[in-house]
C-alpha cells in the first residue's frame, strides 16, 4: 500500500503538471486510504502537499508568462483569509462525535469523507462537461462575486484540505476575465497561497509525520515538474476528460463505502 501511495503522490504532481488542477483533490483519499492516516489529519497533510506542489507549478507557468500576480493576489485577499479562519477557529469546534442516526455514530472524520466524496463528484463534473464559450463583454470586476467566491473556496480549502482549483478556474475566468491558460496558471498561485496558509493554521508540529510528509511532497513535485513538461507536447483536453471520469468514479467509490458503514 506504501508504494501505492508513493506511485499515486508521482502521478497527482503529473496531474497538476498536465492540465492545471483536479490531482490535488485525490491527495487527502491517497492520504487516508494507503496511508492510513486519519481523515481529520489527512486535511491537513493536504495542504502542505498541495500547496508546496502549486507553489512549484505556479513558478513554471510565471516563467512562461501565464500567471497574473495581481489578480491571483486580489481573488486569495479573500481566500486566504477564510482558508486560515477554519483551520484556526472552524475546524476546532466540529466535535469528534457528531450525533446518532438509527444506531450509526456520525463522526468527524465520517463526515469529513463524506463531504469530499461529493466535492469529488461536483469537480469530476466540471473536468468532464464540454466548455462553453464565455461571454466577456461585461468588463466590470464584480467585487460581491469575487469575495463570494473567495469565500467559498477558502471554506473549502480549509474545511478537506482541498485546493478549489475546479471553482477557481471558472472564477477566474468568469470574474476576472482571464483567458483560459493564464487562469490556470494563476489558479495554481492562488492554490498553493491558500493551501499554505490553510496548514499554518492548524499546525500542529509535534504530530505530524515530516517523513511522510516530505517523501510524499517530494514525489508531487518531481511529478508536477515532468507533468509541465509533458503538457508542451501533449494535448491536456481529452486528458482532462479522461480524468474526470477517474475523478467521478474515485468520488462515488469514497461515497459508497462511507455509506455502507451505515447500513
């Protein structure tokens, strides 16, 4: 199961590196299930590998000149902010034992699994739907929309240690009026910012597994830096929809399992 793990940290840096965003999502299952690391610290190491593997991304797609500092700065003032918030005030009062439903315990971590599993499903769903072309004739900067956004994906982030980059993309483009690929390279500034801050927020140094951590970190990055390369000569579209699919299968999997514990 370890080099599994080890395997599937390689490929989620791939992923990031081919088509922008989406192998985050499958770092904190990869986490909980081959690791065996709890859902509830699974978030947490998330965020570290995430971002640490955005950070390298995002220094790439900024020497090819598509990464918008100033927009990426302005969408994760918002973000950032909440990202840090539920780590550090959010997080802490979701209490381990939520409730009874007909004899099943509802948990933390039940429903943290849970929760991701559906994330899954709705971020397979925007990998794989054909893209329409966006009307951009509005130029305005809708602020409301954008500290909307912000602080939906900075619950997100900081609630299953996620990135957002399936929102964030659409943001970017809808709100901010990015082209495409520049979007997605300042998606993943925005992501490694968040995710970032997220882990400082909820740091807990004493039980965390550096090695693992590292190791894992690591590979995603190496991952990332040959899945950039690769993503010169091959066409990320059908790779994007292939994924998604991966995605929504890995979602509903997650979600049956969880749910058949409380049959």
């Amino acid at each position: 199961m370890m080099l599994l793990g080890y395997l599937a940290s390689l490929l989620i840096g791939v992923s990031l590196g081919l088509i922008g965003g989406g192998g985050s999502i499958l770092t904190m299952p990869m986490m909980v299930y081959l690791f065996g690391v709890s859902p509830v610290m699974a978030t947490s190491y998330s965020l570290f590998v995430v971002g640490s593997t955005s950070l390298v991304g995002a220094a790439q797609q900024y020497k090819q000149g598509t990464v918008n500092i100033r927009m990426a700065l302005l969408f994760a003032a918002t973000s950032m902010v909440t990202v840090f918030g539920t780590r550090k005030w959010l997080t802490p009062l979701i209490p381990e034992q939520i409730g009874v439903v007909r004899g099943f315990v509802i948990t933390e971590s039940w429903l943290i699994m849970i929760l991701f599993a559906i994330m899954m499903l709705l971020s397979a769903f925007f990998m794989i739907r054909r893209k329409k072309k966006i009307a951009t004739s509005d130029e305005r900067l809708h602020i409301g929309k954008l500290i909307l956004f912000g602080t939906g994906i900075g619950l997100v982030t900081g609630l299953l240690g996620a990135g957002g980059g399936f929102l964030l993309i659409p943001a970017l483009v809808l709100l901010l009026h990015l082209p495409m690929k520049e979007a997605v390279g300042t998606s993943l500034l925005v992501i490694a910012l968040n995710s970032l801050t997220g882990f400082t927020g909820a740091l807990d140094a004493k039980a965390t597994d550096w090695q693992l951590l590292l190791t894992v970190t690591a590979l995603a990055v190496l991952g990332i830096i040959a899945g950039s390369y690769l993503n010169r000569i091959i066409p990320s579209g059908k790779l994007k929809t292939v994924f998604g699919w991966f995605v929504l299968l890995m979602g509903a999997f997650i979600l049956l399992r969880e749910l058949a514990d409380t049959l």
